[in-house]
C-alpha cells in the first residue's frame, strides 16, 4: 500500500528523470549544430557515473 510519504517520492523520482531526459536533449541538440547527437549516449555521460556512485556507496552501506 502506498502511503502519502512515498507517492510523494515516487512523483519527485518521475520529475528529476524527466528533467534529467529534458535536460539531456537540449545539450544533445547544442553539442553540434545542425546535426543531433543521440539522446542516449548524453544521459549515458551523466547517469553512469551516478550509478557506480550509487554502486559504491551501497557496497559500504554493507
């Protein structure tokens, strides 16, 4: 059961991604005009760090 605690963090996960991806796609475009370069390989440059982070400091956690 979700209570109001959690639907409150679950709607601000679902915005930082959101943000994230908005974010992401401007500095896609931006990178070299007039061509894209893909979405992916952006968020890829800022989410991959963050998960060995994440990745690391779970392992501590142990």
């Amino acid at each position: 059961m979700l209570t109001i605690i959690s639907i409150a963090i679950y709607i601000k996960e679902l915005s930082l991604g959101a943000l994230l991806l908005v974010f992401s796609d401007i500095g896609a475009r931006m990178i070299n005009p007039p061509f894209e370069t893909p979405v992916g390989a952006i968020t890829a440059l800022v989410g991959v760090p963050f998960f060995l982070y994440l990745a690391r400091s779970e392992r501590r956690g142990l």
